[in-house]
C-alpha cells in the first residue's frame, strides 16, 4: 500500500466530518525508517516535535531507540517527558513566566533531562538566579545566529558569554545551538556549500571553547533542509522536524529527501457555484494560510484543481471546464506546511488499511497542559 496510487482514500470516508485531519502511522514509521537511513546513529538524533505535537508520536520514536528530543514550547516539552523522553531541548529561550514554567517542569519530571537556549548575558543572569533558588541546575545551549537573523547571538561574540554563563551557578554552559532555516535553496549543491559556510563560524567558536575550557561543547544543528549535511559532520546532533509527517512545501524543493506524506487534510466540496467554480470547508481554520493563495495545499486526487480565494470557513477552487465533482465529493490534500495546520486541529484520525480508527489528540497543540 505504500506506493499505491490511491493509498490515501479512506473506505469509511463516509463516518469523517470535514474539514479533518488524518494520520497514517505505517507511513510515519516509514519516515522514522529514511531518517534512520540517512543519519544510523540514533545518538545523534534529536527531531524536533513541533509537527505533529502527539504523545502516539513520540512514543513511535521512543520505540525506535531515539531518545533526544527538541521542542518549542514548554506543552511540547511536557509531552515528551510525559512520554519518557530522557533528553528534551526547548530550543526557545525562556524569559518572564516561561523560565518559571520551565523550572517547574525540571522539579516535576527528573527523569527527564531538560534544557534550554540563552543568547544574551541578561538572559543567563536571570534563569541562573531563578534556578539557583530552587537547588536547581539547568543545561544551556547558546543560541548562535548563523544567518536566519531571528534570534540568535553573533559568533564574534558568543565565546565571552559562553564563558559568562560557566562561572553562574543554577545554569550549566553545555554546547552550541545553530539554526540555519534560511537555507532553502532547491539545489542541494548550492544548500550545501552555503550550509557548510556558515557552520564554519560554528566550528572555529568550538574549538575557541575547547581552546579555553578543554572541554568540546556539544553542538545541535540545522534542521529538515539541512539535516543531512550536518549528519556528515562528527559530533554534531540533527534537527529534523517536518520529515515526521512531510509536506508538499518541502517535497517541492527538498529532492533529494525521499519522506513520503503521513498526514493529510480531507475536505468535502459545500457548493459549486458554476461550471469552473467549488467551494471546500477548508478555512484558515484548518489548514495553514502564510503563503500565497497557490501554495497552501495540493489536492492528490484533483491535481489539476487550484485554490483562488480564501477565508475562515471556505476555500474557492478552480476546475476545468466539463468537469463532474459535484457537491459532497472528497479531496483529499497535501498541506503545503504541515506544521502549522497540525496546530490547527484538535486530533487527528489515524487511518488502518485505509479505514479510519482512532484519533490522535493533538496534545501539545495547547500552549498549557498542566505546568
């Protein structure tokens, strides 16, 4: 079934409201199988939970020996320690009520390892104050601006906080965090030689910190595009995250990442106003809206039929002349982001042998579960 043509089509379609979110699990574990291909260590794997935010996920990765985990958010982070993880990253850095948060989840799961990304000295003086406090320690990883410009400290000067950040009690400086989500281009060569330009920045403020401390920072770095040219590199964690679930934004420009899609968007035709005219439930209340109009979903059994207007509850297609969808007709989509669009929906339906069984709650889609 896994390469059939029309794998994604649910035999009991007829039980699912729409517009709804479904989830194929022997494809997820699929994609588990290609991550583990493309990186064998599984000690150097930490994908990032913030695509499909489920416990059924997690404990799919756990199952496979992957015991490293990154998060953005403290519901994510209590998922996962909820589930077991031994080691989660909340690759945010927490600041006001978060780091209290924060402190509470490492008091309530010490099982689980937990840390966290500062990039400022301000930053570290108060998670290190709060921590302290309480008796607590928590490993930090500084956040290195390696070109996305969104958060992130120069390299120029992050050897001076990291040095800061080791001589505070209640923080432990372990390592180096480098986001380059900016690299995207399709061409896998040139993401390559600008991915390995900017780590070297990287690299020289490791070995100023092996220079100074005679200890080798660990580093945790890229993300979906740029995963597989980090797991070249000795030493360095990857950050995988939509690879989970896959999408078509990524499977249009990532080639050479052979993911297959593990969860769809099925939506059903409301009306049809005219011959070239259907309008879908699919609103920006389920299915991620950023791009333009014409790259927020792709339809597996309408490929020719094109989104041209959107709003809360409707999406309006266009269709060819002489068509013959009429109303109460399924698509079934391909999200162009599925991360987002995930956040969006309550749980998801996981489809068996092309039955629809039982539904995933979308768990840390919440900003709070009980810290």
């Amino acid at each position: 079934m896994m390469n059939s043509s029309n794998w994604y089509t649910l035999a009991n379609i007829h039980e699912i409201d729409t517009p709804a979110l479904v989830v194929y699990p022997e494809r997820v574990k699929e994609n588990i199988r290609i991550l583990k291909s493309l990186v064998p260590d599984t000690s150097r794997l930490r994908p990032h939970m913030k695509t499909s935010k489920s416990a059924e996920v997690a404990q799919m990765l756990l199952n496979e020996g992957i015991t490293k985990y990154k998060c953005a958010t403290i519901a994510e982070a209590e998922m996962l320690a909820t589930a077991g993880a031994r080691d989660v990253l909340l690759a945010y850095q927490p600041v006001g009520p978060k780091a209290k948060r924060l402190l509470e989840l490492v008091k309530r799961f010490p099982e689980t390892e937990f840390s966290c990304l500062i990039d400022n000295h301000e930053s570290a003086v108060q998670l290190s104050s709060q921590f302290e406090k309480e008796n607590q320690v928590i490993k930090v990883y500084l956040d290195i601006n390696v070109g996305m410009n969104r958060t992130g400290i120069a390299t120029e000067h992050a050897l001076d906080l990291f040095l800061y950040a080791r001589q505070l009690h209640g923080i432990n400086a372990t390592g180096l965090h480098a986001y380059d989500g900016h690299l995207r281009d399709s061409d896998f060569t040139v993401r390559k030689l600008k991915c390995n330009e900017s780590f070297r920045a990287v690299e020289n403020l490791r070995d100023q910190i092996i220079q100074h401390t005679g200890r080798i920072p660990r580093i945790i770095a890229g993300g979906t595009p740029t995963f597989p040219i980090h797991a070249q590199r000795e030493n360095v964690e990857c950050s995988p995250g939509t690879f989970i679930y896959w999408d078509k934004g990524y499977q249009s420009i990532l080639h050479e990442q052979p993911f297959v899609f593990a969860a769809l968007v099925i939506t059903r035709i409301i009306s049809k106003p005219n011959e070239e005219t259907l309008c879908v439930d699919l609103g920006h209340k389920s299915i991620a809206s950023e791009n333009p109009i014409d790259k927020r979903v792709y339809f597996l059994n309408a490929p020719g039929v094109t989104p041209i207007g959107h709003s809360e509850e409707h999406m309006v297609l266009h269709t060819e002349k002489g068509n013959t969808w009429k109303v109460g007709d399924v698509l079934y989509g391909v999200p162009y982001h599925i991360c987002p669009t995930v956040a969006l929906h309550e749980e998801a339906t996981s489809v068996v042998d092309q039955q629809a069984q039982t539904t995933w709650k979308t768990t840390a889609r919440n900003r709070k579960i009980t810290v």
